[in-house]
C-alpha cells in the first residue's frame, strides 16, 4: 500500500495543521506504511490535508480513477475567524467551497467529536474521529529547561502560560485581561507574534498589555515554554482540538480551559478546570487562576491530565490510519 499524503502550501502554512501532519507522518513511519509528500496518483489512497485548488484537483482526478480519497477537516469557517487580517471577511464565502471540496472525499478524519460535528453540517461524506495527538518524544526533558526560560523572560512562578499563534480566536483579549486583573502573576504568551497580519485589534491588545504579559515571539525549543510554565490557559472561543492543550496534559500542567463543546471531554476538577464563558468571565478566570495558586491543586490537577493525555499519544493513535487507508 502506497499514499500520497499531501499537505498543500506545506512551506507557509504553520501551527496546529503543521504540527498534525508532521505527527501524521511519524505514525505512518510507525505502522510501516510508504508514502510520498507530492501530489500523484500513482498512488493507493490520496491523502490531503488541505483542500486548497491542487488538493481538489487532485482529488477529482483521483476519484475519475478509482483512487480513495482521504481528506482531514483541519479547516472549518467556523474555526477560520478572527485569526488573521481579512480571515474574516473570507469566512463566510470559505464554507460553501469547503463543502463542495470535503464532499470529494471517501473519507473524512476529524480531529474530535466536536470538529465531526461541524463538519456533518458542511457534507454527508463519511467521517471518521482520529485525534491530532501529541508526540511525547517531542517534549522529552523538558524541565530542563525551567531555569533558562524563566530567566530569559523574567518569569516566576506560578506563571500563567499559553503556548501558539498570537490570534485573537484563541483568546487574546482575555489573556491581557487578566493580567491587567492580576498584576502579581506574570503572563507569558509562547508563539509567533507576526504583527504584518494581524488586524488592528489584535496588534492594539498586544501592544497596550500590561507589564505583567510578556508575548515572547517564536521560540526555539517550545520544550521551554512547558518548563517555565505552570498553569496553562487556553480561553479559545473555536477550536478543533488543540495540539497545545494535548502538550500542557502531557507535560503535567494544570489547565483552565473555557467550557465550550469543543472540551466536552475534559472533566471539571478532576484533569482542568472549566470557565463558564457567560456571565462576567474575566472575574471567573480570574478566580480559577486564584485557586491554581495552591501548589497541591495544580500538583492534581497535572498529574491526572498527564494519565488522561496517555491516550492520545502517536503510539496509541498510529493504528486508525492503516485501519482507515484498508477500509478504503
């Protein structure tokens, strides 16, 4: 069995989608399973992980053959907003494309139960739930790191962390909220700031943070950011999964996350804590970073999400994709 596992705009598109594919093709790599990056059709199954114009392409050439095809959902409208300048204003017209292009495919792998969700809203392709995962090798040693990281960013803990593309759809006007609400706490935002493509709003949020919040660029090792780091906080509006979050649990890390579907899965109290996101969210974030200030909460709370990330790692996913590509 031979795939084409092809990720369009391979060279410019980052984050979450990149980190996927890359853990992708090491699953691939685990389970034996040969493939190419470049789009062909001397190929068993096509694969593409971003249905941009070649993707679809492709993918109507590869089903005039006979040829599965595989697509993942990594992006939804939904999801798409307030995220770069003008993804916006191409939200609304980018649904109805990607339904035409997701219904091309045979199969469709959703990174959650949430993301399926959306996305039977879009087309009645089949679709099939495979997490992103979280590759463990990647974070390995890890707290070696602590002392360097906090130093080059003045940090003392308990810090308040989030690791990822700065974006306004992740929750960057709550973020700097809090820190304004919670001066003796450092902030520290790890990820690309790209300020060139950013919108107005955004760049205005990051440029009058309070000194507390530190928005430190991309980093090196992103190892660094989990070792300085001790309570995640990921306040998203939308998300499909989150590679970040998947790290923070395997990395032992408290987390507060905002109760939106898309965390159904985690349990309140037991591997995070959840913010109801009515009502007056700064003061409830705000209170549930209060309570992380106690060293045994944060010690449970972490060490149950590091036992709950176990089931995501690449070793425990890599299966579903022959499983998926033998189907077809």
């Amino acid at each position: 069995m031979k795939v084409s596992h092809y990720f369009e705009f391979e060279d410019h598109v980052t984050g979450g989608i990149h980190e996927s594919v890359v853990h992708q093709r090491k699953m691939l790599d685990r389970e034996g399973i040969a493939y190419t990056t470049e789009p062909t059709l001397d190929a068993d199954v096509f694969h593409c992980n971003l249905m941009g114009p070649r993707s679809v392409w492709y993918a109507k050439r590869a089903s005039d053959r006979g040829i599965p095809v595989v697509a993942h959902t990594h992006v939804t409208a939904e999801d798409f907003g307030d995220s770069f300048r003008f993804t916006n204003a191409l939200a609304k017209p980018l649904k109805p494309y990607l339904s035409r292009a997701y219904g091309l495919a045979d199969a469709l792998v959703c990174p959650s139960e949430y993301n399926r969700g959306v996305i039977e809203g879009y087309t009645d392709a089949p679709t099939t739930v495979i997490s992103n995962g979280v590759d463990r090798e990647k974070l390995a040693g890890f707290e070696s790191l602590e002392a360097e990281y906090r130093e080059r960013y003045d940090l003392d803990p308990p810090t308040v962390f989030l690791v990822g593309h700065v974006i306004k759809r992740k929750g960057l006007e709550t973020f700097v909220d809090l820190a304004r609400e919670l001066p003796d706490i450092d902030f520290a935002w790890f990820g690309p700031l790209d300020l060139s493509l950013k919108g107005r709003e955004t760049t205005r949020l990051i440029e009058e943070s309070p000194d507390n919040c530190t928005f430190t660029g991309f980093v090196d090792d992103v190892r660094g950011a989990f070792a300085a780091g001790d309570v995640f906080l990921f306040p998203t509006h939308e998300e499909n999964e989150g590679i970040a979050l998947l790290e923070a649990m395997t990395a032992g890390t408290a987390v507060v996350v905002r109760d939106i579907e898309t965390f159904s899965w985690l349990d309140d109290g037991e591997d995070c804590l959840k913010v109801d996101p009515d009502g007056d969210e700064t003061a409830a974030f705000a209170d549930a970073i209060r309570r992380l200030s106690d060293p045994a909460l944060r010690e449970r709370l972490g060490s149950n999400a590091a036992a709950r990330s176990a089931s995501f790692s690449l070793d425990a996913i890599a299966e579903r994709y022959r499983a998926l590509y033998e189907s077809l």
